[in-house]
C-alpha cells in the first residue's frame, strides 16, 4: 500500500513538472497537486501517467479543469484589442492593449491588429472597418444653403445699379467718370457674385480647372477698371491746369488700355499655371480622421500665389494712388471712395490667408467664398452707393446747373 502510494507521489511530481513546462502558474499547479492529493480516495486511485491503468492524463485534467480556475492570468481579449505579452511572465500571461487608430480587431484574443484600407475607418470598439464619410461643400447642407442664398440675393443688386445707370447715361454722375468703365465694373461685379457657384457642390475635374481662373481673371478686370477710374481722376485735375499737357491723355483710350493690359498680365499666369500644373480633384485621406476630403488640388501652389499676389499688387497700386488723390476737389471724385473701397478689398483678401491655409475641405472652399462676397459687396457699397443715393434721392444734385454752380462756389 505504502509502494503504491510513493508510486502515485511519484506520478504527481512527472504531472506538476510537466503542467510547469507548460507554462502554467506556480501557484495553480500546487493547488492543482493538494486537490489530487486530497481526493486520491474518491477518484484518482489509480496511477495518473500509466495509460494501462482506468485513469489516463486527459481525464486528470478534464477534471481538475472543471473544479479550478482557468490557468490563465488575464481574462479573454474582447474584439478591438490585441494580446501583448508581459516580460518575465508565462505565455498564458498577457495584457489586452487596444487598438491604434485606423486598425480593428474582429476576433477575441487577436495577436495583432489589421488596418482598414483607405476608404475605410474603424467604429468606436474598432472591431468593424466602415466607409468614411465624403467631406466637401455641398448644395443639401446648411453652409452650401447659407452662401447660396447669399449669391442669389447678392448677385441682382449691381445688375439693378447697371440699369439705373444706363437709364441716366447722359447725367453727370454718370459722365463723370468714364461712365464705360462703370458699365464694365458693374457687369463685371454681377459675375463676381456668381462666381461662388463654381466653388459649391462635388468638386469635378473641369470645375477645378476653371474655379481659379475664373475667379482671378474677373476680379483682375474690377480691380484694373478702379485703378484706371483713379488714374484718370488724378490726369483729369492735372490737365485742369493751365499750360499743362496731359489734356491729350483724356478720355477713353488711356483707361481702356490700361484696363487691357492688366488683365492680360493676369491672363498670361493663368494660361500657365493651366498649360504646365493645372489644378484637378483630389481625394485626401489625411486631413481628417474617418473623412474623405474631396477637393481642388490647385497643381501648383507657386501659381496659385503668384496670381493672388498680382491681385493684391494691383489692388495697393489703386489703393495709394486714390489715397493721395483723395483731397482732390470737384463735385464727383471718387478718389475717397475708391480708397475706402480698397481698403476693404486689401483687408478681406490679407484676412482671407490664414483663414485659408488654417481649414480644409469645405470650410476652405467656404472662407474662399465668403472673402469672394465681402470683397466685391465692399467694391459695389463703396463706389456705387453713393451714386445711386444722389440719383434716386437727391435728384437736384445730378443736374449740370448744380455741378456748376458748385464748381464756381469752389473758385471764390
């Protein structure tokens, strides 16, 4: 009885080393070994290793399993975390790490996490990759709406002024100054009204193309049309002077020349910046996390700048040359209205380039936009509302017996 039972003592030992170098706890295999021992009378009264005998191994452990704790340190890893394993610890030790952003796991115990593709991002749990939203703006949501109506509501009021004064061509308001380059301008401001709804909706390979170019050619006329108004204020009251020579350069050919050029100047960027890096849709998967940004790459951002810096040239180059011509006397001179109108132009456009470079997507495309609408309603206010508000209002001053009444009041 005493052999057989040092028999058995023997078989737990072979059984404890060999639950050891499986790798299961210290602690767990001597709890493991009392049991058998405790209950060698009821059960276990057999050899354990012999497989001879009516007890084999499996049912050892079968049976242990079902009355012990599992051998295990850390509980299942759930779906959306990975096993790490813990140094200077059995294999049946680990830590459940979750995963990185942009991976999943959709299992329990993964060894590792799996990334999404490109298109895809994980939920919240990553343990299931979805398609990422398309981010761009659009005609359906709240801001597409908001800068539609906008356009819609804007885009009559230089049209309206246009008709008010082709109605009153021969008054002097009018004549004053140039009345081809205010037609122009105001024909002009209407488009830059319009001009928004090609930065608005799901950006398109030719929309892309054409958005820029199409924004900077006709700001480039507004902008060169007020330059010319200011130049041919400041000839207009220099060829006043007796025995001076600038008489000759009055009238329509110097402005219209000049309107020509500059915008060839900025027709010629454009045509390059098309011919050699034009700009075309993008898909970007970096600029927000689970968001495709679908917008204009612009090609080549030297071109882009180059035309926004000609622009802006041409808008200071007015901006001075009306600033130190505003004290110029006479009944219409615009000179103080186009310095203000300039001052507002160079502010918004100076304020639209952090704003710019600091957003993406569609509230990049929105910032573009809002400076479009803020630029040309300060050109429009600036320039032609105190013109309408003589014709409309104060009719008795838009009459020539006023003009030169006034003028001889000035010269006592």
């Amino acid at each position: 009885m005493v052999s057989e039972y040092d028999d058995f003592l023997d078989e737990c030992e072979k059984m404890t080393s060999m639950f050891r170098e499986r790798g299961y706890p210290s602690r767990l295999i001597d709890n493991i070994k009392r049991e058998v021992i405790f209950k060698r009378q009821t059960w276990v009264n057999k050899p354990i290793l012999n497989m001879n005998r009516n007890v084999t191994e499996h049912e050892v452990i079968r049976k242990i399993e079902s009355q012990i704790p599992k051998s295990v340190c850390t509980e299942t890893c759930l779906p959306g975390y990975r096993k790490a394993t813990l140094p200077g610890q059995p294999i049946c030790c680990f830590d459940c790490v979750a995963c990185s952003e942009g991976e999943i796991a959709n299992n329990s115990d993964s060894a590792e996490c799996f990334k999404c593709q490109d298109e895809f991002w994980p939920n919240e749990r990553h343990d299931t990759c979805f398609v990422k939203s398309l981010n761009f703006l659009s005609y359906e949501e709240t801001l597409g709406v908001v800068l539609l109506c906008a356009v819609i509501f804007s885009a009559p009021i230089p049209a309206g002024i246009l008709v008010l004064f082709l109605k009153n061509y021969n008054t002097p308001i009018v004549k004053a100054n140039n009345r081809e380059l205010s037609y122009l301008l105001l024909s002009s401001l209407v488009i830059c009204f319009l001009c928004p709804l090609i930065f608005i909706g799901y950006p398109k390979k030719l929309m892309c193309v054409f958005q820029q170019a199409v924004f900077s050619m006709i700001f480039t006329l507004c902008v060169s049309c007020i330059l010319a108004k200011t130049i041919m204020v400041v000839i207009a009251f220099r060829a006043a002077k007796p025995g001076n020579n600038l008489k000759k350069w009055v009238g329509t050919k110097v402005p219209n020349t000049l309107v020509i050029i500059c915008t060839l100047g900025q027709s010629l960027i454009c045509i390059t910046w098309l011919s050699v890096s034009p700009p075309f849709p993008e898909k970007n998967m970096k600029a927000q996390q689970g968001v495709i940004v679908i917008q204009c790459n612009e090609g080549s951002i030297v071109a882009f700048w180059c035309m926004m810096g000609y622009m802006g040239l041409l808008a200071s180059v007015s901006f001075i040359v009306a600033f130190l011509s505003r004290n110029l006397p006479g009944s219409f001179n615009e000179a103080k209205y186009i310095t203000f109108s300039m001052l507002i132009f160079v502010s918004v456009w100076l304020s639209f380039i952090p704003a710019y470079l600091s957003t993406h997507g569609k509230y990049m495309v929105a910032v573009e936009v809002f400076a479009i609408l803020c630029s040309s309603l300060g050109l429009l206010v600036c320039l032609f509302f105190p013109k309408c508000y003589i014709m409309l209002i104060r009719s008795e001053q838009n009459t020539r017996e006023y003009v030169m009444r006034k003028h001889d009041l000035s010269n006592i």
